[in-house]
C-alpha cells in the first residue's frame, strides 16, 4: 500500500509512532524515525525493514536542524510525514506552572510547525506529498487537568486545516487525526478512577490499541485517501460523539 514512499514518523519510540513505523514498513514504506531515546530507538528498528534513525529532541530548534540537514545530505525524497511526538503534563488550572505549559508547546506544537517547515520545501519542489498531524479528541472536546494538552492538540487541528488550504494546489494533502484513549505509555499512569470513567464513556466499551490508529494513519497516508485533506479523522470508539 506504500510501496516507493518514503516517510518520516516522530516519536517513535513506543505507542502509536511505534507501531505506525513497524506497520509502515510492513506496507513497503521506507521509515525515518525520529525520537529522543537511542535505545528505543534501535528496539523500534529491529522490525523496520528499510530506514533509517535519527536522536533529536524535537523540543530543540538545532537538533531539528541538524536532522533536516541529515534528509538533505542523504539526498532524501520524502513523500509522507507523520508528526506524532506528544507528551502531557496534566494538572488543574489552579497548579499548573508556566513551564508545564511551554513544555508541551514546544514539543506538541510547535515542533509540528517547525519540522513541516522544513519539509513542505521538498515537498513543494516534488509537487506531491502528505502530511497527517497527530492531535486527539482533547483538541475537540477538552478535558479537565489538560488545559495545556487540549490547547495544543486544538492548535494542531486547526494548523494543519489552513496548511490543507494553503498547500491543496501543490498536490499536499494534509490530515489532523484525533486519536481517543489509546493503551500506551501515555495514558498507562493515569488512576483506574479515570480509567473507569472512559471505559464508560466510550460506546465500544474497550480502549484503542496503537496498531489500530496506524492502520488510519497508514490509510491516510496511501493513495488510497487521495481525496481527503483538510479535516480531522476521529478515532476515538465513540468516546467524544461527534
């Protein structure tokens, strides 16, 4: 399904950007991974097939450079990129600290606008491409303790429908997708009390699996999607009910 295309998917190192790079590669995608850990790194790439790996620290305009000096040299075409790279630091309005804001702006946000930056230069040049932003339902439906993770999950949305209009005729497709409650390292600290309640709410009664939002992603990503662009995919189970 993605034979001779080359993607480059950001946090790799465990959840979805994990098994988006494995299923990927698996559908014929040559992967470049990026993420913060070496060792995970090297875990993920025992099972990519053709790739290759890159330690940046996305909340860090040089080492981003740095990477996107690496594409250039290596002289690569880059026909998808996939801006997974998250995190959350959750808390209530009342004893959330600046840097508990800019943290998750840096990495969340803005490492999205910088690394599609640099890409949609190439891309340009290629007059094709597809880019797909991970956000999640709490950028369309907020959630209590994540003023800072909805805001920038929000903005995700919302950056990548201007890029759609921007880039729609240079052959760029671009896709916000809002994942609900996914079983990752991510939502694996979160109280059983939590837990219940989105068992509760979600109308399939189950919470996603990473493998299952890769399948989205990869569909996406394919020629198959070749007339979506501009939206956000839910896929959240039922859970936000929009």
């Amino acid at each position: 399904m993605l034979e001779n295309k080359t993607a480059i998917i950001t946090g790799v190192t465990s959840g979805i950007g994990k098994s988006t790079a494995i299923l990927f590669s698996k559908y014929g995608a040559k992967v470049i991974g990026v993420g913060r850990n070496l060792q995970k790194l090297e875990e993920t790439f025992k099972d990519i097939k053709n790739g290759w790996f890159f330690k940046c620290d996305l909340s860090n305009r040089d080492e981003i450079d740095n990477f996107i000096n690496e594409i250039r040299k290596r002289n690569e075409k880059i026909d998808i990129l996939v801006n997974n790279a998250g995190m959350r630091k959750d808390n209530l309005i009342l004893r959330m600290k600046d840097e508990d804001f800019d943290a998750l702006y840096n990495v969340n946000l803005k490492s999205v606008f910088v690394l599609t930056h640099e890409i949609v230069k190439l891309m340009i040049k290629q007059r094709k491409g597809v880019i797909i932003n991970v956000s999640s339902v709490a950028g369309l439906v907020g959630n209590p303790g994540q003023t800072n993770y909805s805001a920038m999950k929000a903005g995700v949305i919302a950056f990548t429908k201007s890029l759609a209009k921007e880039l729609g005729s240079r052959n760029i497709r671009c896709i916000a997708l809002a994942p609900g409650f996914v079983e990752t390292k991510m939502t694996e600290d979160l109280s059983d009390e939590v837990k219940k309640w989105y068992l509760e709410n979600i109308s399939l009664k189950r919470f996603g699996k990473p493998e299952e939002i890769a399948e989205v992603i990869a569909f996406l990503a394919s020629d198959k999607a070749s007339y979506i662009t501009g939206t956000c995919v839910i896929v959240d189970g039922g859970l936000s009910g929009l």
